[in-house]
C-alpha cells in the first residue's frame, strides 16, 4: 500500500519507535526513516524541537499530518487506513483486551525504563550502572507477570496475544521483550510471551522493524 510522503523520525533502539515501525509494516505503508540520535541528544535540538516540543521519537508525518506518541500513531494508522490489515480486533470486548495488554507495555513498563529516565537516575542521583540495570529489570518483571497471567488466563489467547492474528497488543510486546533481553531479564518465567514474540519474528513485517535492521544501527 502506498505511503507517500509518510516519514518515522525513530532511533533504532527506541522501542516505542519500534512498536510503530512494526504497525507500519504491518499495515504495508511506504515511509522514510528520518533518524534521531537519542545518546547525542538530538531530540533537543532546535529542528527537533519545533517537530515534537516534547524532544521525544517517535513522531509520525503523513503528508501534512503530525502524529506524536506511539500509540496515538498506531491508532490513528489504524483508522486512517482501513482497508490494510486490521491491528485491532471486530469486537469490542476483542479491542478492549488487547488494548488493555498494549497498555501494560506502553505505559506501565516502558516509560520506567526509557532513556530519559535512565540518564536522570544517573545525572540526578548518581545512581550506578548497576542499579540502574536492577530498577529496569524489576519493571520488567513486574509487567511481564501480569503479562503472562493475563495470557495464560484467556481463552482469547492464540497464536499471538489475541487470536491468531497479529494486534496492537503483539507491536508493543515484540519490541519490550527485546528491550528485556537486552538488560538481561530471565525469560524463563514468561513461556507464553516467549513463544509469542518468537511467532510474531517469523513474519517479515516483525523482522524488518527490527532495530538492528534500521538504516541508522551501528554498522559492525
């Protein structure tokens, strides 16, 4: 589907970045990657500022369109372009739920662990590298126990978080099980995420919007 004029200002390693790219992927939309460089502090510069005064990725532009927040972006993806594939169910009750498990990513474990945060633990109170690995972890955990239990407690549950259809629910997951890997969270407690997330990798829309993937990773 064509996407002209649609660009993602994403870093590579912003999950909530990620989770749009997925949706963008998923919903077979052209776009352009305007990178912003998150640990040279480019979202607050002067240009970036006057795209989104909250100096936070990713932003979403569609022609003359500004959408910011991740999940704003996939909400509006989804109501804008109807007729690609659907990221949110036919039900009510269907939606209801897979927002809610969207939510619990999106703004209950993500936002304790992003950057920003990070840098202010460590520029505010000298907090050590250490626990600054320790506090993400624990949010981590904290979210993916109630993650799987809502999981393993539905019906609803297939072979992605709802159904067997990827959802908005499966975009915000991928991403913050990547995120988990990275600080070194034990898996071993969460099989049903585990074998979501590994379901959802073997589509190619998951796969291209993969961090490593993106034209401003680091090249090896």
């Amino acid at each position: 589907m064509g996407g002209d004029g649609v660009k993602l200002y994403s870093y590579w390693r912003s999950s909530a970045a990620y989770r749009v790219r997925i949706a963008l992927n998923l919903k077979g939309i052209d776009y352009e990657i305007v990178p912003v460089h998150l640990p040279a502090d480019e979202q607050h510069s002067d240009e970036f500022h006057a795209v989104n005064p909250q100096e936070l990725v990713p932003v979403l532009v569609d022609r003359s369109r500004v959408i910011r927040q991740s999940m704003a972006i996939i909400e509006y993806l989804e109501e804008a372009y109807e007729g690609a594939r659907k990221l949110l169910p036919a039900t009510a009750r269907e939606r209801a739920r897979v927002r809610g498990l969207a939510h619990i990513i999106a703004a209950d474990i993500h936002p304790l662990n992003n950057l920003r945060v990070m840098q202010y633990l460590e520029r505010e109170f000298n907090t050590p590298q250490v626990e600054r690995e320790r506090w993400t972890q624990h949010w981590i955990r904290e979210g993916f126990t109630a993650f799987e239990n809502l999981l393993a407690d539905n019906p609803s549950t297939g072979e992605y978080c709802e159904g067997d259809e990827p959802t908005m629910a499966d975009v915000c997951l991928v991403p913050q099980v990547y995120n988990a890997r990275r600080w070194s969270v034990d898996m071993t407690p969460f099989p049903l995420i585990q074998r979501i997330s590994e379901a959802c990798m073997k589509l190619d829309e998951f796969e291209r919007a993969r961090p490593e993937n993106q034209p401003d990773a680091p090249k090896s």
